[in-house]
C-alpha cells in the first residue's frame, strides 16, 4: 500500500515536468528546416566532399561530417 502511494506522489509531482518536456520537444520540432537536419547536413558534406579539390575544403568538410557523426551517436546511444 505504501509503495503504491509513493509511486502515485512521484508520478503526480513528475507529470507537470513531462508536460513541459513534451511542450519544448513540440516547439523545436515546428521550428526546424531542413538545412538544419543532420541527415541534410551529412548528404550535403558527403556531396561537396566528392567535388572538392584543396585540401582546405576537403578538411572543413571532415570536420562537417564528424560533428554531424558525433551529434547522431549522442541521439541514437
């Protein structure tokens, strides 16, 4: 009985946090454009990657693409 009761206090004090969690993930996703998908991002590195000639682009670009590698590794553990 007692353990019931503690879990519905969590779950009561937890669900006002989840709301504005789900309010904040809600906004960010309407604000996003394509050129800010990491995805589009990747494909966009991958494709100037291949025309490069100077070595200076092609650096800028690696670094590109292992931002963008290490921002999806954070996403999908």
């Amino acid at each position: 009985m007692q353990a019931h009761w503690k879990g519905y206090i969590a779950r009561k004090h937890a669900k006002g946090k989840l709301l504005d969690l789900r309010l904040r993930i809600q906004n960010a996703a309407a604000n996003v454009h394509d050129g800010m998908r990491i995805i589009n991002r990747l494909v966009a590195a991958l494709k100037e990657l291949k025309s490069m000639k100077n070595v200076s682009g092609i650096l800028h670009n690696c670094a590109i693409l292992g931002e963008s590698l290490w921002a999806m590794l954070k996403l999908f553990p």
